[in-house]
C-alpha cells in the first residue's frame, strides 16, 4: 500500500482509536473489539478505499495472562489491489467479538473455523457450529494448552 | 449484501412446511401414513464417499422432487490437524506436509510454503531457483487443470476426455519422477532454493511434453467442447452473481470466470512472473461453462509461460548461500567441518527467523494459497494459518446449488473443483 493511500486510510478512520502497525509491509489496524462493526462498514462502503473481500480469519493465542487471544483478518480491495489486515485483541477468560458476518458473508466459515479451533465467541453469527471437530468435542484443539497427541477419550465412542 | 445469502437460507427455512414425516419425527409418533408419495420434502445424503464429490465432501441436500431447496456442506472428514502439527515441526519438517494439503499439485504448495519461510528470514534466492520454481509451479497447475477439466467432463458422462487427460497428466508426473525423484509427494523445495538442481536432460525432457502437450489438449477440447450435451448441462449451470462471488471471497478460476480478473501473479507478482509475459483469461457468465473455459485458458497461457522459463533459465546456483540458514549440501557435510555444524544446528534447532509474522500468497490452480506464519523466535513456528483456497470457495458450493436440479450438483462440484485434503487441513 502507498504511503499517500495509507493516509487516506488513517484519515477516513480519524473518528476511531487504532494502533497502526505492519506485517512484513502490509498494514495492520489494531481496532477495539467495541468500534470493529463500524471501522468494517466503513472499510467496505467507502468508494475510496473498496475492501470488499474478506480472503481470512487467523485466530491466535498468545498464551499470556492478558489478552490471550487475537483474530487477525485478512482484507483485500479487488479494485485498488490492496491488502490490509486487521488485528483485535480478545479477552483471555470467555474471548468474545462481533461476528464480520454481518459486514462480509464469507466471514462465516472462517470464525465457524476460529470458534472450532480455537474457542473464540462470535456474537451474531448465523450458524456458529463446528467445522472440522464432530459437535460432540469438548475441547478447542488449537490452544495453546490443548496437547498434541490429543486427550484420551475426548471423543466418545458408541456404546456396545 | 452481506445477510442476503444467509438470510435467504434461513427464511427459506421457516418458509417450509413441515410435511408429516417432520411432524411426526418431531413428536415421535410412528403411526405416520402417507397417502401421496411426493407429499414430502427428502433429505438426500451426498457423501463423504460419494465418487462424484471429489473426496470425502459430504452434502446433505434437501430435495423438492428434484428441485434443491438447500445445501448444508459438511467438512471435517479429512482433517489431520496439519496447523497444530507445524508448532511441533521446525520449518524443515514441514514441508513434506505441505505435500498432502491439496495433493492434485503438491509442487505448488511446496513452492508458496518455501516463499512463505523466505519472506519471514529474509532470504532471496537465485535466479535459476527463481526459473526452476515457476516451471514447477506451473506444471502443478496444468497437472490440476487437467484433472479438474477431465472429471468434470467425466461427471456428465463422457469418459474418453478424462483418460486422455490422465494421459498427459501421468506425463507431468513422469516429469517430477526425474525432476525430483518422487511422482506425487514431491518435497521439492527447501528453504532457500529447491533439493537439488535439474538436469539439461530433464529441461529437455520438459521442452518435448510442452511441445506435444498444445496438440493433445486441442486433441481433448475437440471431443468436449463443440458436445451439445457438455454445453447443455455447463451452461448457465451454478450461477453466482459477481457481487456474491467477491462477497464470498472466491479466488482463482470461479472469480476469473465471473469476469474479474484478479490473478496474483500479475497483481503482486512473485519469484520472476513479472519478466514473463502471460495473460489473466476472464469470462463474465460466472457458469461452469465458463469455469471450464478458464481452466483450459489457463492451460494454455501456462504452457506459453513453460516455454518461456525454458528458454530464460540461466545458469548459475540453485540455492541461495547462507549456510547458517540453509541446509548445506552432503558432501560438503560430510568433509567440512563448518557444514556440519551448520546442518546439526539446522536439523535439531531449525532456521531461528526472528520474532515477527508474515503473509505470503501466491496463485496456485485453486486460487489464493497463502501462508500465515508467526515466528517467536525459536526454531518452530508459533502459528502457521494456512489460508486454502479450496476451502473459501467451497462457501460458494450452497448459493450455487440453490433451486438446481439433483443431477447438476456434480456438475456445480466439478466445476468448483475442491480439493479436500486442503479443504479440511
């Protein structure tokens, strides 16, 4: 992204506390889980800036006593052919955020897919159901302190 | 926009009503009796080991006579767990994993994941890796267009394209046998460059299979696409409005069919696809007819970039010198003792890049295949998100197969083209 379209960026979200960062060149907004819905709606909506894909979701758990976990999305204009990608920080008892598929419909797979992995809340989600584990797992296979070989009996076997 | 999709599932949902057989589910009365045998809506079970879903992908399709109501993808049934495994495996380890996510071109997947690393210790390869990678990249992609194309035209009930397409396609396997030692899981690539240089002997052989290879698929295209039974059953066949198909966030063929000609190669351009001249093939009926068009466009356009890279290669290293970053070669393990030591560091602690995360993607046949990589410091990766292609575009699979008829969804898969083992992860 040029640095005058950054501007751009930064002065269309003015009304917003976000901590701009990068990953490996491209931007990174690091937006509070309260404004997420409206930075998104403007993000998208705005003719100037036309990010109008939303390719990813990435969930992270950091594994620290505050702020555990992070979503990082991963925003395209098919237009301007610019990345950006935003960053929230989540709460590390009950991580919690509003769902994007309110803003971009492919949103849904991928926090079906956060939520699956890595235990994280989508509020007003239409479908919030597991994606690769069977309904019946108790457990979020991609935490940090969830153990590689897996935990012995986690998945019930039918009964003989 | 973005509710209209699932909005629309949902109404639909309460929009129907609930026959007997529901009814009486629902308040367990087996004394249920039909007078009219089509006085019910079915629920029909596609899969996971349907031949037609390309792997264990498993739909279940609420049927109206034969009209498709809804579609309810179901995945899950290959998945492995390959993100948690990468926070176990140093970057070395990983890339014979790479391999199994979408296994029809594991050369591509070999090649994103090594750029991925790259990016993240800041490492810039030779030219002629450079060269070496985009011809594998590119025979994966014709390797998967070939099988796509074959089995969709397969799907509708003509077998002879699809064995002459596994024809050609068993040549690019051939190809990797003497390129890289190994037919399907290749592990070609390594950090830094690629295992081992090729051979004038298998550029030659390379240079014979691209020359051969427009003549045997013009041979295919002639049996397929003047067939009016093929054009019948593609065309208009799985529509999805271009504004959907951004909305979804499609990649690859099923976007460039909708006439957006969005390709990563020309858009940010990797390893040395801006020296070579190509073009992006777009259709705007976003059908699988023009799905399939794309892919054989594709084809096309990638035996043209083949011929290119053939004549470009230059001479010179293969693999970038850094030796405390970069796995040294055998021989020079085995008689120095500054390579030793860089090898048992590398096998036993891995590269080290520094903290930090990086995304990297590249186009690969099913569109954006990217690596989303957070290093802590040390020798494995604290995340590595893979972001597959198969998987977002399989979000389109329910939109499109909405108010279809029973015998186009495996046209409307076929045309999709998922790959499960990248689907599922």
């Amino acid at each position: 992204m040029k640095p005058e379209r950054l501007e751009l960026l930064k002065s269309k979200l003015q009304n917003f506390t976000i901590n701009y960062t990068e990953v490996n060149g491209t931007p990174a907004l690091y937006i509070t889980k309260e404004n997420i819905i409206d930075v998104c709606k403007i993000l998208k909506s705005d003719n100037d800036l036309k990010f109008d894909s939303l390719l990813d979701a990435i969930s992270v758990d950091w594994f620290e006593k505050k702020d555990r976990f992070e979503m990082i999305y991963n925003l395209t204009s098919i237009d301007n052919n610019e990345r950006i990608f935003l960053k929230i920080k989540l709460d590390s008892k009950a991580p919690a955020m509003q769902s994007l598929t309110q803003v971009w419909g492919s949103a849904n797979w991928y926090e079906r897919e956060a939520f699956d992995m890595m235990g994280i809340d989508f509020i007003n989600h239409p479908d919030l159901r597991r994606m690769y584990m069977p309904e019946e797992f108790e457990y979020y296979p991609l935490r940090k302190d969830f153990p590689l070989m897996g935990i012995p009996d986690s998945i019930p076997l039918p009964n003989k | 926009m973005s509710n209209t999709i699932y909005q629309e599932l949902q109404d639909k949902d309460s929009d129907i009503k609930k026959t007997k057989i529901l009814q009486a589910l629902e308040t367990e009365d087996l004394s249920v009796q039909f007078t009219d045998s089509l006085d019910n809506e079915m629920v029909l079970n596609m899969g996971p080991q349907h031949p037609a879903t390309h792997g264990v992908l498993r739909l279940l399709v609420s049927l109206d006579g034969e009209t498709v109501m809804k579609c309810v993808p179901e995945l899950g049934y290959l998945h492995r767990g390959y993100e948690k495994l990468a926070e176990s495996c140093t970057y070395h380890e990983f890339i014979p994993h790479t391999d199994r996510l979408d296994y029809l071109s594991p050369m591509a997947n070999n090649v994103a994941y090594a750029l991925a690393v790259e990016k993240l210790i800041d490492l810039e390869i030779p030219e002629r890796g450079k060269y070496i990678r985009v011809i594998i990249a590119e025979l994966a992609r014709i390797q998967s267009h070939l099988l796509a194309m074959g089995a969709l035209v397969m799907d509708i009930g003509a077998i002879t394209p699809f064995l002459w397409a596994i024809r050609e396609r068993e040549k690019i396997l051939d190809l990797y046998d003497v390129i890289c030692g190994a037919r399907f899981t290749t592990s070609y690539t390594r950090i830094g460059g690629v295992a081992q240089d090729v051979t004038d002997e298998s550029l030659a052989a390379t240079k014979v299979f691209v020359d051969e290879f427009s003549a045997n698929l013009q041979e295919i295209r002639n049996l397929v696409e003047r067939n009016k039974i093929f054009i019948e059953r593609c065309e208009g066949i799985g529509y999805l409005a271009k504004e959907e198909c951004i909305e979804l966030g499609l990649t690859g063929p099923l976007l460039r069919a909708c006439g957006v000609s969005r390709d990563i190669r020309k858009d940010a351009p990797y390893l040395v696809y801006d020296q070579l001249d190509f073009r992006v093939p777009t259709y705007p009926d976003s059908d699988c007819l023009a799905r399939y068009y794309v892919r054989v466009e594709e084809l096309v356009e990638s035996t043209n970039i083949l011929k290119q890279c053939l004549e470009k290669i230059p001479k010179g290293p293969h693999t970038a010198l850094q030796s405390k970053k970069i796995l040294p070669k055998k021989e020079r393990v085995y008689t120095k003792m500054e390579e030793l030591i860089h090898d048992f560091m590398i096998i036993n602690f891995g590269v080290n890049p520094p903290k930090g995360e990086s995304y990297t993607a590249v186009e690969s046949s099913k569109g954006e295949l990217g690596f989303y990589t957070i290093s802590d410091g040390s020798g494995n990766p604290w995340r590595m998100k893979i972001r597959s292609p198969s998987f977002a575009n399989l979000q389109a699979l329910a939109p499109m197969m909405k108010n279809c008829m029973i015998s186009d969804t495996v046209v409307i898969i076929g045309s999709v083209d998922p790959v499960m083992g990248e689907a599922d992860k």
